[in-house]
C-alpha cells in the first residue's frame, strides 16, 4: 500500500509539472483512469481531465507554484491535507484542504475546499 504522505507529495508534484509528458506520467501514476476532481472552481474526470485543469491553472499562475502545509490525515481509504500556492518568494495567494479516497495506491476522487483564494 502506498503511504498517505507520499501519494499527497505525488499530487502537488503533478500541480508543479510544467511538463506536459511528465505530468501525464505523473497523473497516472496518482491518479486512477476514472478518478474525478471537484473543487469550487471545476470538476473534471479521469486523466485527460485533469491534465487539462491542471494545464489551465498553470497558465493563469505561470510563476507560481503549489506546496504542501501541515501533515497528512489518513483513515482507512481516505486522505485529507492542506496546500498553497504563490511565487517562490513571497506570501501565499491561495491555499486550501484536499479530501481524497484512494485505492491500489492511487487516488479515485479528490474534493477541493479553497481555504484562501484572491478576491
């Protein structure tokens, strides 16, 4: 079984990709074919989607990156944990808390709460 840190590390990893063939192996390697995505802002399902979503984040935050905060939460097949993202140097403009099931090691949902975000 994959550990809880280390697939939440594998999903920020796939966020900062700039790569489009690495985050595709990236994707799937964290993500099950028909994993789904949801937050306040998109909902996408299985790779192709969430490629594209991750794909259009990075072009309306070119300079900025994702990074993990605080520790893991595990019980049984389900993950919770927390991010932001901002330039290299400076603070933070958005951050939020992940809700995910997994299994086989790899995610099959993911449901995104902004905690911050800019107005």
């Amino acid at each position: 079984m994959t550990d809880p840190a280390s697939l939440a590390e594998r999903y920020i990893a796939v966020w900062n990709e700039r790569d489009p063939g690495r985050r595709s192996a990236l994707v799937a390697e964290t993500f099950a074919e028909g994993a789904t995505y949801g937050d306040p802002l998109a909902e996408v399902e299985g790779h192709a989607g969430i490629e594209g979503l991750v794909a259009a984040v990075q072009a309306q935050f070119p300079d900025f990156s994702f990074a993990p905060t605080g520790r893991v939460d595990a019980y049984g097949d389900r993950l919770r944990f927390s991010w932001t993202l901002g330039p290299l140097t400076g603070p933070a403009v958005a951050g939020g808390t992940d809700f995910a099931t997994m299994a086989s090691g790899r995610f099959t949902s993911v449901v995104g709460f902004l905690d911050f975000a800019p107005g």
